[in-house]
C-alpha cells in the first residue's frame, strides 16, 4: 500500500489563514541536554548561580532550542505531512525574549503569502511565525518559505 500524504497541498493554504500549536514546557532537562547535543555549554544556559547575575536572573534555554521546539510544533499540527518538500529558508529571525525553565510555549504560523514556483508540480507558502509562552509574550518570531507539493500541475 502506498503512502497517502496527510499535510495540505499548496492550494489549500490561503492568506491570512492561522494555525496555532499546542504547548510545550521547556524543562531544565531540555535545556541541558540541548547543551549536550549542540556543544554550546554557555554559562547562561547551563550554570545557574552565573546565570543568577545576569539580566536574566537565571537560567535561559538556547535561542536555537525554540527554533528547533517550533519546528517540531510545526510538524506536530499535521499541515506539512507527506507535502512539504523543503524549508527554503528563514528571513527576520529575531528572538525577542527569554525562554526560562518551566516556561510554556507554542506557535502560531499565519500565511502571509503563497505564489507558484518555476515547476508545475509545486509552490512556495510564506508565514510569519509567533513563538509565545504561556503570558503570550513573543520570544522569537521569523519569515519562513516552505516548498510544498501541489495537488494539481
């Protein structure tokens, strides 16, 4: 039996339209063990009486660790299953707060534009991405153009 993709096609993406996430708690655990995976053993991150004196007032999760829980966010709502066939890229990626222990985030893609590609068989889907946590502050945000497969050529 074949597979059946289950995400949306090209045409089925509008303008303007929104899809919002569950939440994710980000644990202590997650962030050190972000540290292991990535190498990136910064103090703000993973020592908490250094991370104390700074601005922060402790420990923050790596910036690239939101990118990385959108992503699986993203993947999680089931619109990219079987028909995206590449992220083509990320443009304005701003992390624009903290992301602490205990903090509980989610995201919201909204279509900001769709336009066909150079084959027939595909085309490009734009969104502005919101990662908020749980006060509905915005930690990170960004442009993103996936590549997804049309359901007619």
């Amino acid at each position: 039996m074949a597979y059946e993709p289950k995400g949306r096609y090209w045409e089925e993406f509008k303008v303007g339209q929104t899809f919002e996430t569950a939440g994710r708690t980000v644990e202590a655990g997650d962030v050190s063990g972000f540290a292991g995976l990535s190498g990136d053993f910064n103090p703000l991150h993973v020592d908490e009486e250094f991370a104390r004196a700074t601005p922060f007032g402790g420990r923050v999760a790596h910036g690239i660790l939101t990118l990385a829980i959108s992503s699986g966010h993203q993947n999680q709502l089931g619109i990219f299953e079987g028909t995206t066939l590449a992220l083509l890229g990320m443009d304005g990626l701003r992390f624009t707060g903290p992301v602490r222990p205990g903090d509980t985030i989610h995201t919201e893609l909204v279509v900001r534009e769709t336009r066909e590609s150079s084959k027939p068989d595909r085309g490009v889907v734009r969104f502005a991405v919101l990662v908020k946590n749980q006060k509905g502050e915005t930690v990170m945000q960004c442009e993103q153009s996936v590549l997804v497969r049309r359901r007619t050529a």
